[in-house]
C-alpha cells in the first residue's frame, strides 16, 4: 500500500510517500519546507504569511517528491486536517482533497497529534513490528501547543487522561525564553543554556505534581520565573543559565512524575514520548530512566521526527486503512465535506467529518 | 475606565466574574499585559462565569479557540446568586478565545480568520495581546492588566 500525505497544520509545508506492507514500513520521500527563518524576524508565525508560504511551496514539493511516476500506483491520499491554524490547515487539505478527488484515489483524514504518536512507530521498527506485544501504551505528547498523557489502548484508540489546564510545555519553554530575551523558539536555546546551569539554583514550583489527576498546569510556572526576575536588579550570564536549569528541572519532574504514576495505574506495556519536545535530551534521558525502573520499554521519536512532518502524517493513515477506522477514509465527492477541524481532540468521535 | 488593585488569584477571577455579568453578547473584549499579567486567569474566569464548561486553555500555539456557551447554566449561576443577568436571554451560544502572543503586530482581525465571528449577538470574543493587532474595533472593551508586585495586579477597563 502507497501513501502520499500532506502535512500543513502550522508554518511547516511536508509531504511524504510512504509504502506499507503488513509490519514493514518503508519511507520513500520526506520533504520539509520549514518557513521557520521567515517567521523567525517576526518573532512568531504569522497566519497570513504562513498559508501564502504555503500555496507557493506545495506543488513543487509534491512534483518533487512524486517525481517521473507522478500518482500512478498511489494508493491512498493522507491530509491532516486538525489540529492547527486553520488558516495553515486550509492549504493542505484544499491540495489533497483535489488530488485524490480527480485521481479516484480515497482520501484519509489524519489528526496530527496522531501523527505525532505514530512517528515512534517510523523510528522503532520493532513497534512496526509487533505493536501488540506494546499496546496498551502510555504516551506523553508535548509540544508548542500540546501537553497530553493519551492511553493508546489499540491502533486508533486513545483515550486522553490528562492534558494541560493553560499552556503547553513547549509554550512554557518560549515563554521563558521571551521572558530572559533569549529569542525564538524557546525550547532548542533554553534547554541549551540549562545544560551549564544549576538545577537547584531557584525553587521554582511543580505545578499540580501532587494532585490526584494527570493534568498539567504550566503558566504559574512561567510566572514563577517572571517573580524571580522582578527581585533581582542585575541579571548575569550564569543567573540565567541557572534560571533555565531550575525551570526545566521543575517542569521535567512533574510530566515525567505523572507519566510514570499514569503507566503504573493503567497497567500499559510501553511509555512512549511524542511531540516536539520529544527532542529535549534530558527528558528523555528522566523517562528512559525512570521508565526501566518499573520495568517498561521506553519509545522516543527520531530527532528527524519530532517536529512536524508528513512521514508520521503517513503512518497514521497506514494504520487506519489497515485497521479500518473507515471514519477517517473518505471517497468520491464525500471528499468534499472535509472540512478544517482547528481544535480537533485526539479520540474525540466526530459525528460527521 | 474603572480601574481595580487585585491582591490575590481569587481577586482578578472576581472582577472577571463581575464582568461577564454585564455583557448581553457582541462584545469584542481587547486584553493588554505583558507575560504573567493575569490575561489567562482573567479570561479563564470570565468564561466560566459566562458558561463555558470546558476547561478553556491556551490558544497561543493555534491562535484561536471557539466554545461553546450553555445558555441554561449561566441563567442558574446567575439566579443562584440572586442578580438578574443580561445573559438571561440564554441567547449567546460562543465564546471566541484568541491569543495574538505569535503575531508581529501587523495584522488586523480579518487578517487572523476572525471575519466570520465578529458582531454577532450571540458570541463574546476576547483577544489576549490585543496590543498586537491594528485597527480594533472602537466598540472594543479594553482590559490592561500589569504587575505590580508579587501576586497584586492593576486592571483597568474602558
């Protein structure tokens, strides 16, 4: 089976081909086109100039990626069509919809935090494998816009546990970075600086790291870091390298504390880590840790696939046609009453796409 | 403009509390303040005074969120706390959430997909960072927030 998938939730434009045959998954194309140096003099992502990006980029990515063979033996069209910036989301969904309509071919709607999941499933090929032998599995997905433990108690199944009450993880990481002018994105500077810093220098608080529930809470943390910075008249070099370290210490302790409480209380068979935060080393280094103490494998993504792609977009799709979650899979003109879902929750049953 | 001191997290929902009371639908409420203001605990509070039921979190990352508003819930709050609210039409049915933190301060509201929210009676729209974004609405309440001391925050409103 021959996917081409389309990924174009936020200022990434990515296209992937992929070819599936029972357990074996094989990438044959993964193009990026990060608009990240454009938005990067702005400070943010600018709508606007993320979709016209967007229109200008995705044809010849696409012609690119298909080369001389173009859509013959394609089997399966796959677009995310939410989470994301609706305006972003549009462009994709728009390309695929009208590729798989003149093409005959069935177009699969994928949710991109999906995505997220299934990229341990294209860097660990032992989850392609033998995914039973891994299910139920604990996932702490964390990214610029997401902070969710999900129980992903079958292919398509998931059942989210907890999430973050304000701001995600990786907002968190951008936000501090503002805070000590440190520059966008956030996450990559600070958690660079907080290698040579001093993990005890600031008490910051471990927001809900007691409470009985798996939800997370990050914008008094945030805050936490402002107070510190409002007492002090001068701020050195090492007190920010300090103030990194403190902050992410804190905020590492409390995902990794439920992550590893969640697993034990749901009794899963594997933890495993999504999401663009997923690079973070020292978050994997805690989870891998912690995770072989109780005694379970651990899965991370490739650092190649935990930023936005089509690949993962891809191998999400592979797993709904082959398990038939036929909510997803539409044909004909119904391709047309896809529509952009911009807040889509993971395992939210939609009642009509 | 009213201009309020909150000491503490329970004094900033109050007044956001206060406010929703007042709205009757159409607003377009601009929040200004820098990171840890308040802006989130406020808008958290005035939704749920509204009737928001879901757990309203933030929309930096996607810039927008929608919410649906149950009309009959904000009609018992408010009757169980004896005052009659404008709300009691039970006809505003959204609440628009959107965070221009990721803007470059260029854009106006049609520019962020927000055309097709704008000057319904039945949607409440607050805008964190609103400072962001040009040509605001002259209908718009504006809310600014600022720090003063740990924990004691200005709000004003106009």
């Amino acid at each position: 089976m021959k996917i081409l998938a389309i990924e174009s939730s936020c200022d990434e434009t990515a296209i992937a081909l992929l070819e599936g045959h029972g357990q074996i998954l094989q990438l044959k194309k993964n193009a990026i086109y990060s608009q990240i140096d454009i938005h990067k003099k702005y400070g943010g992502v600018i709508p606007e100039v993320a979709a016209r990006k967007h229109t200008e980029t995705i044809i010849p990515l696409i012609d690119n990626t298909l080369g001389k063979s173009k859509l013959k033996n394609i089997d399966y069209v796959a677009v995310t069509s939410g989470p994301g910036l609706v305006t972003s989301l549009i462009l994709g969904m728009a390309t695929a919809k009208a590729l798989a309509f003149a093409n005959h071919l069935p177009l699969v709607s994928v949710n991109h935090l999906e995505g997220h999941i299934y990229s341990n499933w294209l860097s660990n090929s032992s989850l392609a494998r033998n995914s039973q032998k891994y299910l139920p599995a604990l996932i702490l997905l964390v990214s610029g816009g997401h902070s969710e433990l999900i129980l992903m108690t079958s292919h398509g199944q998931y059942q989210i546990l907890g999430q973050t009450l304000d701001d995600a993880a990786g907002e968190a990481y951008d936000k501090v970075a503002k805070l000590l002018h440190l520059g966008y994105p956030g996450g990559p500077i600070v958690s660079s600086l907080a290698t040579e810093g001093n993990t005890q220098a600031y008490n910051f608080p471990r927001p809900m790291i007691d409470k009985e529930n798996y939800d997370f809470s990050f914008s008094g943390l945030k805050t936490a870091v402002l107070y510190t910075l409002e007492k002090k008249k001068k701020i050195s070099k090492k007190d920010i390298k300090d103030i990194c370290a403190s902050f992410q210490a804190a905020l590492i302790e409390v995902l990794v504390k439920k992550t590893i409480k969640a697993a034990k209380v749901y009794k899963v068979k594997s933890i495993m880590l999504a999401g663009g935060v997923a690079a973070n080393q020292v978050l994997k280094n805690t989870l891998l840790k912690q995770s072989r103490e109780i005694g379970l494998p651990f899965f991370y993504p490739d650092l190649k696939y935990t930023g936005d792609n089509a690949a993962m977009i891809a191998v999400a799709a592979y797993y709904n046609v082959r398990f038939k979650n036929n909510n997803y899979i539409l044909k004909d003109k119904n391709i047309f009453d896809l529509e952009p879902q911009a807040n889509w929750r993971l395992g939210q049953n939609k009642s009509k796409i | 403009m009213r201009e309020y001191q909150a000491n503490n997290q329970a004094a900033t929902e109050k007044i956001a509390t206060e406010l929703a009371k007042e709205l009757k639908g159409g607003e377009f409420l601009a929040l200004s303040g820098n990171l840890g203001a308040g802006k989130t605990v406020f808008v958290k509070a005035l939704a749920k005074a509204l009737g928001v039921k879901e757990n309203i979190t933030s929309p930096t990352f996607v810039l927008m969120k929608v919410y649906d508003i149950s009309p009959l819930k904000s009609r018992q709050k408010t009757k169980a706390e004896g005052k009659f609210s404008k709300l009691d039409g039970g006809k505003v049915d959204k609440f628009v959430h959107i965070d221009c933190y990721r803007l470059s301060g260029q854009e106006d509201l049609f520019e962020i997909g927000l055309g097709d929210y704008l000057n319904y009676n039945n949607i409440i729209v607050a805008i964190e960072w609103a400072d962001k974004l040009v040509n605001l609405p002259a209908t718009a309440i504006k809310i600014h927030m600022e720090l003063l001391g740990e924990d004691k925050r200005k709000i004003s409103i106009a």
